[in-house]
C-alpha cells in the first residue's frame, strides 16, 4: 500500500454522498452507485466467496503481473480471502453493472471469479468476457460459475497481451472494463492507452488497486490528467474513469 497516497487521498476526499457534484449524470452516479441506499442482493457473489474460503484444498498457482514468474502451491481458502473482490468494494461492482446496464463488460483478472459474479449480478443480460493467466485458478472460477448456474460469462485462460487487442477488435461494444490485473505502472498505462483510443466513447474503466503500489499511483495520476479521461473518480482503493465527451470534464476525490 501507497501510504503516501492513501494520505493525501483522504486529506482531499470530498462529495461525501454526492455533495456538490452539479453533473446531473455523476450526480446519479454517486447518489446510486457509491453511496447507494438501495438494497441489493449480493447472494451470488458473497456465497460462492463462502464456499471458497472453506476449502481447505491445496492448488498450485502460477502468478503473472507484478509478481509473475513465480510457482506455489497454496490453500484456496487463503486464495479466496487475498485475492477476490469482495466486501464493499465487490458490492460496488455489482451496483456499477445494475447501473450502467453494459452490452458487454471485460474483466481482466478473473482470479476464482468472486468478481465476475458481482459483475453478472448487476446485470444479469450483459455478455462478461473475463481473462485469467493461471490454468488452475481459471478452472477454479470455471466450477464455480457452473455451480451457480451462470451462463453470461465467456471465461478465458490467457495471459493480457497475448489476447487484449484481437478481443478489442472483436467486441467493440464493450462498455464496462474492470481492470484487476498486471498491478504495474507501464502495463496499467498500457491497458488505458489501449481501452481510451479503441473502445466506444461512453465506455466506463474501473481500475482496482490504485493505491498498491507507488507504480500504480503514478499511473493514476497520470490517467486523471489525461484529456481522454473526461470524468474520473477515486476512492482510497479504485479508480473510475468514463471515457464520455459529452459529460462535464471534472476529477473528484471521495470517500468510499
């Protein structure tokens, strides 16, 4: 964790509940998504993440990104607690999804696919494309969408870059992409150059994991002061990014 970063994010959060935000669009943004009050049923996502942190088995994981190159064998319960997204901030991808209604989302980082199922919850009709490095854990988050009768995600096994740009070419309709993967500074640049100048004008990128590492919070700064990031947000943990010329160029810093 940035611990410079997470300082100067809380000392300048603010629109607490959507205070102050004049966009009538990011208005309705922050009053349902982030600080919603509606209720939801997170059921989907939070069982199959109970069942997972029971599991005792052991599989062998080969990891990518940041700390790729390395080969361990690990408890999936202790896979489950370090790497899903879960909790409030696995609740506030489903509540994104139910709000933006995207014809299709692209995940990259589907780890046992807590994620994923957040993400499918939110909205049930959407096409979900989601990519995973490592076989066993694919396979893993593979069992798991079948156990919970789930038929909107299309799960691939492949590295990021070896797949990004034909899969781009594929599906331009793609309007949601939840970046969880490859946490360094040139990859995170590399995936918003590539989502900014390709995809559709009113697509909408959340990067997770803003604050792990001081690579990750250069390349955020870098993302919200480039002029193809019309709105971002951040919270202490994720940025938001929307891609819309139409929208009132504006950064806002809150917390979450």
């Amino acid at each position: 964790m940035n611990l410079i970063f997470t300082l100067r994010h809380f000392l300048k959060a603010g629109y607490y509940n959507g205070h102050r935000v004049h966009s009538p669009n990011i208005f309705n943004f922050f009053k349902y998504v982030i600080f919603s009050k509606e209720k939801f049923d997170y059921s989907l996502a939070e069982n199959a993440y109970t069942t997972l942190r029971k599991n005792r088995d052991n599989i062998t994981v080969t990891t990518f990104g940041a700390k790729g190159g390395k080969t361990k064998d690990v408890k999936i319960s202790s896979l489950a607690k370090k790497s899903s997204s879960k909790g409030k901030y696995g609740r506030l991808l489903q509540r994104t999804a139910n709000f933006l209604q995207p014809r299709k989302i692209l995940e990259l980082g589907t780890s046992l696919g807590v994620g994923t199922l957040y993400l499918s919850a939110g909205s049930p009709d959407s096409k979900i494309i989601t990519l995973e490095g490592c076989t066993s854990i694919h396979n893993l988050a593979c069992e798991s969408f079948t156990n919970h009768n789930v038929n909107n995600i299309e799960a691939i096994n492949s590295g990021f870059d070896d797949i990004l740009e034909k899969l781009i070419a594929d599906n331009q309709d793609i309007d949601l992409v939840y970046i969880d993967g490859n946490h360094t500074y040139q990859a995170t640049m590399d995936y918003y150059e590539l989502f900014s100048r390709r995809l559709e004008s009113g697509a909408v990128l959340l990067f997770d994991d803003i604050n792990w590492s001081k690579g990750m919070s250069k390349a955020w700064r870098e993302i919200v002061k480039d002029s193809k990031s019309i709105v971002t947000i951040e919270t202490a943990r994720m940025g938001i990014v929307f891609l819309n010329p139409k929208l009132t160029p504006k950064h806002y810093c809150t917390r979450f």
